[in-house]
C-alpha cells in the first residue's frame, strides 16, 4: 500500500498515511479541527533501474525503426533479411 502526504491549508500540519489507492482523500485535519487537508505530490519511493523498462526498450525501438527506415544495415545473423540486401 503506498503511502501519501497531506498538508492541512488551516494549520500548516503535514501528515503522512498508508492509504490504498481507491480510498478516498483524507480531508480533516485533526490537529486543528477543520476539513482543509490537501494531497501533496511527492516523489516516489523506487527508481526502475536495468533495461526492459519503458525508458530503455521504447528509445531502442525508436533507434532500431529509424536504423531500418534509413537503408542502415543492421546486426542480424541470418542470410534471408530484407534488411541485409
């Protein structure tokens, strides 16, 4: 369950609560009573590192398409590629 901030516009109170990610934002702030908490946006907690994650695979597509586009020989082992004429 991941966990959010909230900061209460009222007091100034920050808050942090594990919260599933169909629950409803907290609104009241219990440090001075008023329903003024806002959800702040933080940054996450883990970083997707080593290849085979959107940022890697969708930039090495788009290099190989425009290799392919511009008559470029690519490293491919068989004899029969289109490519390779």
């Amino acid at each position: 369950m991941p966990f959010y901030e909230y900061r209460c516009k009222s007091c100034g109170q920050m808050l942090t609560v594990m919260q599933g990610i169909k629950e409803k934002p907290l609104v009241h702030c219990d440090n001075c009573n008023s329903d003024s908490l806002i959800k702040m946006i933080s940054r996450t907690s883990f970083d997707l590192k080593g290849g085979g994650w959107c940022g890697t695979t969708a930039s090495n597509k788009a290099k190989a398409q425009s290799s392919a586009e511009s008559g470029a020989a690519t490293s491919c082992a068989c004899n029969a590629c289109p490519h390779k004429q």
